[in-house]
C-alpha cells in the first residue's frame, strides 16, 4: 500500500504539469548541449499537441529555457572575445552560436538577443548595458555560483558593470629594473594594440657610453577581478609564436577533500585561499606541439590524429616542463595544480560522488562504461561534461597528472591546498579517470599513481594570480 501511495503522489505532481514543461526540464537537467540532443529535442517538440505549445510558452520552463540557450551563446561569444583565434577555433565559435539561435528559432523563441556574433564584431566590442542587461520579465539566469564557501576578498573600487565584462584591454608594455637571471622576454604587441612607455636608459659604469635597455614585459591578462565577471576567460601569448591555452579564472575558497576509498580518507577541510586560473580544457597536443618546437623537444607519438585532442604519452616531468617554459616565455606563474586544487576545481562546489550528482550518465563524461572507448573528445567538443566552474572533463576523457608524489591516505595531508612532495622517484598522483576507465575512478574523490607515460594521461595548468 505504501508504494502504491508513492507512486500515485508522484503521478499527481507530474500532472501539474504539461508535456512541454516536463520536456524542456528534462532537458535542461541533462546539461547536454550536443547537436544531436538538441535535434531530438525538436523533434519531441513538434510532438507536442497545439494546446501543450501555448501552455508551455508563457511557463517558467520555458524562460528558463531562454535563459540557458543565452547563457550558452554568451559562452560562445567569450571565447571569441580572447582575440588571436585560429580559423578553425573561430568556424566553431560561430557554428556553435548558429546551431543555438537556431534550435531557438525551432522552438519559436523569439528573443532580439539571441542572434550570432560575428568575429568582426569581437565579443569585447558590445556595450556595457548590452551584456549586463536584464529582463524583468524573462529573467537571464547567468552560470550558476557554485556552493562553496568564499573567502573574504578585499573590496575593489571596480563597478558591478566593469567586473561583468570581460577584460578585453591590450596588453601594456612596461619596463622593468634589471635583474640577475631574468627570464627571456617576451616579444610585445605591434604599435597599433599596445602602449609603450620610454625606455630608460641605464649607465653602466665605468663603460659610460655602454647602454643597458630595459626589455618589456606582459601585462597579465589573468587578474582576480574575473572573478566576478560573466566571462571569466583569459590567455596569455606566448613570444613569437601565438597563444597559450585559454584559462578561467576560480574563485577561493574551502571545501571537504575525500571520498570512500581508504587512499581517499580522512576526509578534511582544505582552505584555498586565493583565486587561480587554471586552463579550460586539458592541455592539447596543439599546445604542447608549440613547446616541442620552441624548445626543439621531439613531441611524444599520439595514437590519434588531430591538435585538438589532449596530449597523452608524456611523463610527469614533461608536463612541469611545459609549464615552466610557459611560465618562461609569458612572464606570469604556470605550474601544475597542487592535489588540492585539481579536486576543488573539479567538485566545483558539489559535494556529491560525482560532478553531475551520485549518479553518473553515459552522456555525462567519456568514460568506459557498457564497452571500452578508444579515444577521448577533443578541445573542439564543447557539447558536454562542463562543470560550474567552466572547465571541461575534469572527469573522464584523459587523467591529470597534478604536482603531488603519491601518499597511500590524506593522513597529514596540509590543510592550504598546496603540494605533498615526497623523495625523488616515487610515483605522482594522477586525478580525474580516463576514456579507458569505469565510473568509479571518475568520483570527485577518486585518485590513482603512475610514474610513467600513456596513452591516457595528460595534463591541464593553472596560473598564479597576482592582482
């Protein structure tokens, strides 16, 4: 009798609602952007009866709806405002912006802003009152704040406008005293996209006629006020060869680090004290192919074919190779993610088994689940497994390699996010699972060893924040 009266409560609840509401909340809890899931998507819409149409468009699904489809372009047209685009990342850009003013228009949403953003017309150029306008009516839901809990940060004299637009500025040329083994630096922006300041002239003495002239530096592009912005992107370039890899900038704060597992426990508190940047995606084989022939390092054989896809059969010292050259070559501070860092960046805020919940879907990550998958999405695959942080497959897809050597449980683990570094030779920790692994090793919590290369083990970065 009991289950009986369940399952007739719930039959009642569903029927307060159309079929239409019940589609639309369906899909937005699927968080599946996908072009195959959108095409389904219509094509149960168009199932619906005339009745269910005109109920559903005045519903709050179905402003909901608006909301997430803009959410989505304006996502869209963040990565177009980092300037410096390949073609093909620029052709994604774009087609990804049409296939959702599309799927709107299928859906007969009729919304001025939902339009597609050309690259001439540079995310950065919208005005202020366009990007932070807001409907009372349909109310624009921006990427939901995950639930963390925030440090007290120092307040700024910035307004809420100027903190909700992306810091498009070009990139200042300064000079800099003199120092003993300074980095190379790092070639500066053409006349016409950036300012220069005199350079200084400096007496070495007793040579009175020899000149030592102060070398310019970046400007960091990454700045903690991002914080706050709706489009929290950034990239730095990279001296005489283009860009590094696109970054979002994270919020501190603290959180529980642990899980099930006895290599996973005891659970404790981490304070993360200060914002970071850390890259979007894991690092491309793209990325890394600029530090081989920077550095005239022979690039690792990938068992796939594209720059899109991650990087894989590099070793843990490769990878803090890389981020140091970076480092080198941007004048801002690279380095692998501390343990700590990666699982806070990864949960996002959640504190469930997994990013989506305590229950994972086949269309929630790549992962093996029903059978053994043979590659990973590339950079390119924006359709799903984006956590609320704006990073991509933090679970799944490839695994990480983070700066931690291998400790088989957190006991004495420090409590500030930073590094455990044992002796020379141990293993590394790797985060996140792979293409290759069942749904257990994509918990949140999960963490695994390794000290040598792969096929399914790769890396992203994070940047220190200095401002």
């Amino acid at each position: 009798a009991t289950d009986d009266s369940s399952v007739q409560i719930t039959e009642v609840q569903v029927a307060e609602y159309n079929s239409g509401q019940i589609l639309i909340t369906d899909f937005i809890q699927q968080k599946n952007w996908s072009q195959d899931n959108m095409m389904s998507f219509v094509t149960s819409w168009q199932q619906l009866s005339d009745e269910e149409l005109t109920a559903v468009q005045t519903s709050p699904e179905m402003k909901r709806l608006t909301s997430t489809i803009y959410q989505q372009l304006l996502d869209e047209r963040a990565l177009l405002s980092l300037g410096d685009l390949s073609p093909g990342d620029i052709k994604n850009a774009v087609a990804n912006q049409r296939t959702l003013v599309n799927f709107a228009n299928q859906l007969g949403i009729n919304d001025a802003r939902l339009t597609v953003l050309e690259p001439e017309l540079q995310a950065g150029t919208e005005t202020d009152t366009e990007i932070v306008e807001i409907e009372t009516e349909t109310v624009i839901e921006t990427t939901v704040e995950p639930e963390v809990e925030i440090i007290a940060e120092e307040s700024t004299n910035e307004t809420e406008e100027e903190l909700l637009v992306i810091d498009t500025e070009t990139i200042d040329i300064v000079t800099s005293e003199p120092q003993e083994n300074a980095s190379p630096a790092v070639a500066t922006e053409s006349p016409d996209s950036a300012r220069e300041t005199p350079v200084e002239e400096v007496i070495i003495e007793p040579v009175a006629t020899k000149k030592v002239v102060q070398k310019p530096v970046n400007k960091a592009s990454c700045k903690t006020s991002l914080v706050k912005s709706r489009k929290p992107f950034c990239r730095d370039k990279i001296e005489g060869v283009g860009n590094g890899p696109t970054m979002v900038v994270i919020r501190n704060g603290k959180f529980t680090m642990g899980g099930k597992n006895s290599n996973e426990q005891p659970a404790h508190t981490v304070t993360i004290a200060s914002p970071f940047a850390m890259s979007v995606h894991e690092i491309s084989f793209g990325d890394y192919e600029i530090f081989c022939t920077s550095t005239g390092t022979a690039c690792p054989k990938q068992p796939w074919s594209g720059k899109d896809y991650p990087v894989v059969n590099i070793t843990h010292r490769d990878a803090t190779s890389y981020a140091a050259w970076l480092s080198e070559k941007t004048g801002q501070a690279y380095r692998l993610p501390s343990e700590a860092e990666w699982e806070y960046a990864a949960r996002a805020g959640t504190k469930t088994e997994y990013p989506f919940g305590d229950e994972i879907l086949i269309t929630n990550a790549v992962f093996s689940d029903r059978k053994k998958l043979s590659a990973p999405l590339p950079k390119s695959d924006r359709s799903i497994n984006r956590n609320k942080f704006r990073l991509y497959h933090m679970v799944g897809n490839v695994r990480e390699w983070v700066a931690d050597t291998w400790h088989n449980s957190y006991s004495g683990a420090p409590g500030d996010g930073s590094a455990r570094i044992g002796s020379a030779g141990s293993d590394y920790v790797v985060r996140g699972g792979s293409y290759t692994d069942s749904a257990d090793a994509l918990r949140s919590g999960a963490r695994n060893n390794s000290s040598s290369a792969d096929n399914y083990t790769g890396f992203r970065v994070i940047q220190e924040l200095s401002e």
